[in-house]
C-alpha cells in the first residue's frame, strides 16, 4: 500500500481548443454547472422515444387490446428518460473536459474555488474516506463519462485530483483579499 505522502501522478491531459476546468467533476457539480439548453436538449431526447413510439402506434396499430399499449409506452417513456439523463450529463461534462465552449463553467469555477480559498475550506469538499481511497475513486472515474454508454460511473467522492493546478486560485484569492486591504 501506497504511503500517504506518496507523489500523486498527474493525470493524463486530453489536447482540447478550451480549458479543462475539472478531469473528475463530481455529480453535484455536473448537475449545479448546466445551462439552461442542458435541460432543454435532455428533455427533448427524453421525448423521442415516447413520441416516436405514438407515433409508430398511430401509422401502424399493433391491434393488442386493452392494456397492450400502456406497458410498452411506459417502457419506452423509461428509455427516453435515461437517454435524456445521459445528453445532458455528457453535454455537461464535455465543458469540464474542455471538449466544448466553456467560459461561463471556467468563471463560475474560478468564482466558487476563490470564495473557498478565502473562507478556509476545502476546494474540492471536505472527504470522509483516507487519502488513498481518495486516489482509488479519482483513477476509477477520471473521464469516465466518455464510457458512460457502456458502464454508468460517477464521481462522488471528494478528493483532490482533479487534472488542473490548484495555485491558479490561490492566487486570484490572494490578489483579491489584497485588492480588499488596499481599498
């Protein structure tokens, strides 16, 4: 077992046109960082499956009877919605990655880890489990939404191997507070 002051090794970094905010977002991140056209794309796709199968009922009716129908559509309401919740993860978490235009994410990251910085608390959340299952849980997720059609895995762990440099807002901290005294 690996020392807890053992040196991290740093991520792998994907090459991208925008700036990696986040290589591991944890789950409420993802969720409390998406744009309005998150939702609005997500609940379009949750609709496709629904609306499609009317509509194949509609065109070419499967002559099932009474009761036919509502299992099979609520199946296929099931579907959509979980199609629905996988775009609007994935539209989410290509802004982290830096897959995607991404400057509202990097302001609104820079503004909540400053506010952390200078109130003392930990930039990434505080952690209940040790140092090395930290490490465990950020291996085992990192990027993991590229996989996500295959294998649903999310970060819910705290830690603090998130692929970006920290000092970048321990520094915008330290300039602001200094911007505080000063005026």
């Amino acid at each position: 077992m690996a020392s807890p002051n053992a040196a991290i090794v740093p991520s792998k970094r994907a090459n991208t046109d925008y700036p990696l905010i986040d290589s591991d977002p944890h789950l409420r991140r993802v969720f409390g960082y998406a744009r309005p056209s998150d939702y609005a794309v997500a609940g379009g796709a949750a609709a496709v499956s629904p609306l499609a199968f009317w509509i194949m009922e509609r065109v070419s009716p499967s002559h099932v009877g009474r009761g036919g129908f509502s299992p099979v559509m609520r199946l296929a309401t099931a579907v959509g919605l979980i199609g629905g919740l996988h775009v609007f993860y994935q539209r989410s978490c290509q802004r982290f990655y830096g897959f995607t235009e991404n400057a509202r994410e990097v302001e609104l990251d820079t503004r909540e880890m400053v506010d952390k910085v200078k109130s003392g608390q930990p930039l990434y959340g505080p952690s209940g489990v040790s140092s090395y299952i930290q490490g465990v849980a950020a291996r085992n997720s990192r990027y993991s939404e590229l996989f996500i059609h295959i294998i649903p895995w999310f970060n819910v762990v705290n830690h603090d191997q998130h692929g970006v440099d920290t000092a970048k807002y321990y520094q915008q901290a330290e300039r602001e507070l200094e911007a505080e005294r000063t005026s």
